[in-house]
C-alpha cells in the first residue's frame, strides 16, 4: 500500500504543472473572450480593440458645421463696349455656398475655425450637433495663420477647453471630427505623424501637428482630440496632388489657437512682435561661400528703414543665428520666435558679421498687419 500511495504521489506532481499551465490559458482564454469580466481586453497580434466613444461623447457636442454663402455678379451675356453705351447690362446674382467645421471654445459662443473657411463670406450659418443653428458673425481673423473666431449668439453651448493638454507625442493615437464632403460630423482615427511641420507654404507662420486621421473637404475647423478627448488642435489643411485624401493632414495646435482667439476678442487682431527684416536660410553651398563651421540661421537681405533692427543696427548679409540666447535653425525659426514676443520687450539677437559672432539688444516693435 505504502508503494502505491507514493507512486500516485509521483503521478499527482507530474501532472500538477500541464494541468496549471492549462488552467492559466483557459483563464486568459476566458478574459479574452468575455469582455465583461473586470479588467477584460480584446488584443489580438498588438491589435488594442478599445473603444475611444469616451472621448468622442465628450468632444463631439462642441464641435459644430459651418456653412457660408457667398453672393457674386454673374452676367447673362458678354459685355458688349458698343451697347455699354445705351444700355445697362441685365446682371444676376448668384449665391455660392461652402462648408467647414468649427470648434466652440467659450459659453460666450465664440467658435474657432479656419480662415479660408469663411474667407469673404457674406453669410455664415452654424449648426451644431444637438440641431439647433444660428446666424455668426466674425469676431477677427488671423490669416497668418489660417484661423479664424466666429461668434454666435446662443444659449447653453456645450464647450471644448482650450487648456493644455500636455504634450502631444509622434505615434499618440488621436481623432479628428468634422463635417467632410457635407456628410454631417464625422469621426475619423490615426495617429500623430509629426510634430512641428513647417515650411510648407499653408501659412506664414506655420508649427503644425501632422496626422494620418482623415481629412477631407469640410473638415477645415475642426477638432482633432487625443484619447481623453481634449482638443489638441485645430484641423487646418491636406497635402495631396490631386485634391484627394493622402494620408497626410495638418493641424494647428491648441496653444496657437488659444493665443489667436485671446487677441481677436481683445485686439481684433493677433499682436506679433517684428524686427523689419527679411532674411534667407543658409544652405550648404551658402554656408560654405560664407565660411560658417555651422550650416544654420538666415542671412538678412533686407532691414526696412527706421525699423527696430535697422535702429539696433543690424545690416544685410548680417547672419542671425540666435534669438533669446537660443539657437536658431534658420530665418523661419528665428522670425517665429520674434513673433511671439510681446513689442516693446528687448531681446538679444545673436549675429555673425564678417566671420565674427556679435550679440545685439533690439526692442521689438509690432508686425504691420498683414492683407490677407
């Protein structure tokens, strides 16, 4: 008996750990599965099926359509110079209409949107998701940087928080909402591509977010949100060849969008600070022409006379390579760096003048504003 008790013994032991291990899978199996035992995900080969409805139903109410109209001359024949004479020419006017999005950021009904959404609208019309709309009138525009603050006059908006939201991270997964081809609001994923695009000609002063989210016509103005759904930015453009969706959009971040709707509702316009002068980026073969170690900064071609830079003294073919004691990578960088400090305050300009390194002290005057 002893013999048989100890051998079962061996039996248990050996089969103790397959039956564990089968246990385990068949609980993980059963997680897997089952979505409503606590703590339950659905992965699959890295595939995360949550849901982002959270965000969305917190985002989504302040996110609004917005459709323009715009009234033109349309002639019913060609003019004739002849018949000019005696005779006014029967016209016609014709009413065009276009959509985009908008983003409401205050109870106050101040919405944001792109500017060439509602460039040399006679009409705007927003219509928000509860289905309530009302006639908006434009607060001020900024189209330096393709933005635009509309007003409405309403009651009870649900409102996005223009806040930070910390920072925003390349391959962060985030969502963008809008009203694309007139289709109503619209929920589209992906991720974050790039961040602080530039030199791609949509804007003068241009540090956008970059997304594979889709965005498509009438989805201008509208919000794209991180996961949390707080806004992130504002979706401003598409880069494609023919007009269609590509994979690549940009939006502009919230800290811009915050900064351009406090000075519309104050200025009626974005206050920028400007040195008056214009500049070109070195290049390689420049830089090496110029004898610079380093192939960075902008060569100054032109100081525009009785400016804050001619009356710090700097001159043309100077190269600025640093604005507030920070380097900069090109002339871009450094007049965007200028743009964003306040006028009247001095700041140190870091120059190279016929291979020496000078630091000068300019006060910042106000960029002119800026036709459209």
């Amino acid at each position: 008996m002893p013999v048989r008790i100890t051998s079962l013994i061996r039996s248990l032991r050996f089969l103790a750990g397959p039956a564990l291990a089968g246990l385990a899978v068949a609980i993980l199996v059963l997680l897997w599965l089952d979505p409503s035992v606590p703590g339950a995900t659905r992965t699959a080969l890295g595939d995360s099926r949550e849901s982002y409805a959270g965000a969305v139903k917190k985002a989504s109410p302040a996110v609004v359509n917005i459709y323009t109209t715009q009234q033109v001359q349309q002639q019913s024949t060609p003019r004739n110079p002849f018949f000019d004479r005696f005779m006014e020419e029967p016209r016609r006017r014709r009413a065009l209409s276009s959509l985009g999005s908008g983003v409401i950021t205050d109870a106050q009904g101040y919405v944001l949107t792109s500017y060439h959404v509602v460039q040399e609208a006679d009409g705007i019309l927003v219509a928000l998701q509860d289905g309530r709309e009302a006639a908006a009138r434009v607060v001020g525009t900024d189209p330096e940087t393709d933005l635009a603050l509309l007003q409405v006059d309403m009651k009870d908006l649900p409102v996005m928080d223009l806040s930070d939201p910390g920072p925003v991270g390349v391959g962060d997964v985030v969502l963008a909402i809008g009203n694309p081809l007139g289709v109503g609001q619209t929920v589209s994923m992906g991720i974050v591509s790039a961040t602080g695009r530039s030199h791609l000609g949509l804007a003068t002063f241009e540090n956008f977010i970059q997304t594979d989210a889709a965005i498509n016509r009438g989805n201008s103005g509208g919000a794209l949100i991180n996961t949390d759904g707080d806004l992130i930015g504002i979706n401003t453009a598409i880069l494609s060849s023919d007009g269609s969706w590509q994979g690549i959009g940009f939006a502009t971040p919230v800290s811009i969008a915050r900064r351009v709707m406090t000075d519309l509702i104050k200025h009626g316009r974005v206050i920028r600070g400007w040195l008056g002068v214009t500049t070109k980026d070195v290049t390689p073969a420049l830089g090496q022409r110029l004898g610079l170690e380093d192939v960075r900064g902008g060569v100054i071609t032109r100081v525009m006379p009785n400016s804050p830079a001619a009356r710090s003294g700097l001159k043309p073919g100077d190269i600025l390579v640093g604005v507030k004691g920070t380097p900069v990578a090109d002339g871009y960088e450094a007049m965007n760096r200028v743009a964003g400090t306040r006028p009247g305050e001095s700041i140190a300009i870091t120059i190279i003048r016929l291979g020496q390194k000078l630091s000068l002290e300019v006060t910042v005057g106000t960029r002119p504003r800026v036709s459209p």
